[in-house]
C-alpha cells in the first residue's frame, strides 16, 4: 500500500471512532432476563454552557445478540431530554438552519451511530436538539426532539 492511501485511511478511522463531545452513563433500565437493558446518559452540550441532556436507548444483551444472529448492531430507537441546569452562556454555535452535531456513539461494529444534533432558532430564540439514528443506508425514521427555550437572560 502507497503512503497516498495510507494517511487518508488513518484520517477516516480517526474520523469514525472519534465523538463531539462524550456522554457519562447516570443509569439504566433492565427490560427483560435476556440482559436487554434500556441505558440512560447525561451529556453537556461543549458549546452551550448550562445546558444538560439526557438521551436513553436500547442496548441488546449478549442472549438476545446469540438469539437474533445480529451480534454487532443495537437498535436505532433513542429519546432525548434536554433542560436549563445553570447558566445559559452560548459559545461559538452553528447558526445556519443545518445545525452541528454535538455527540455521537457508535450503534454497531461498523457503519450505525446515534447522533444528536442542535439547531439554533433564532427566530424564536429557542435550541431545538434531536436525537437520530445514522446509517451508510436505509437511514431510520426513528428520532427524539428536545428543546430549551433561552429568555432574555441567556447571553
């Protein structure tokens, strides 16, 4: 292998594995004997001082993994809440209408991550964050809205 295709391949795995920001685990949930637990975590937004959000999702047990053949992958669903917990203080945010991610994790060995990203509404001086789902393909549907109005005090 070429040193041309060497440093983009070390760049793309870098880009694969590497997050926004990280998230910390503050509980979880076991849904059944199988070892399927529902997994709660807390994350900051790194740009967006004061505000805190907490994502669950589906995390598949090692029975339920040998069970169904798909040993690598977790399902898409996830939920999002998001609130004030101090001092509102934005950084340096996306303000365009595409908005910016602020985490992601991997859902499978390979391609599956859930994201959630934050979109600024200006207009209605409001951060809207939604929870998704990325896929190579057949993207999913599934998806958790939050959002955290900012009063006249937010700076």
């Amino acid at each position: 292998m070429s040193k041309k295709m060497i440093l983009p391949l070390i760049s793309s795995a870098i880009l694969c594995f590497s997050t926004a920001t990280s998230a910390e685990e503050v509980g979880s949930v076991d849904v059944d004997w199988l070892g399927n637990d529902i997994i709660v975590e807390a994350l900051a937004d790194p740009e967006v001082e004061g505000v805190t959000c907490h994502i669950s999702y589906f995390e598949r047990g090692i029975i339920d993994r040998l069970q169904k053949g798909n040993w690598f992958e977790d399902p898409s669903n996830s939920s999002i809440s998001c609130r004030q917990t101090g001092p509102i203080r934005i950084g340096d945010i996306a303000r365009g209408d595409k908005g910016e991610n602020v985490f992601s994790e991997r859902r499978s060995i390979i391609f599956k991550s859930l994201r959630v990203k934050r979109i600024f509404d200006e207009e209605n001086n409001t951060l809207i964050y939604i929870s998704h789902a990325r896929d190579v393909q057949n993207g999913s549907a599934k998806m958790s809205m939050s959002t955290v109005p900012l009063y006249s005090g937010s700076k």
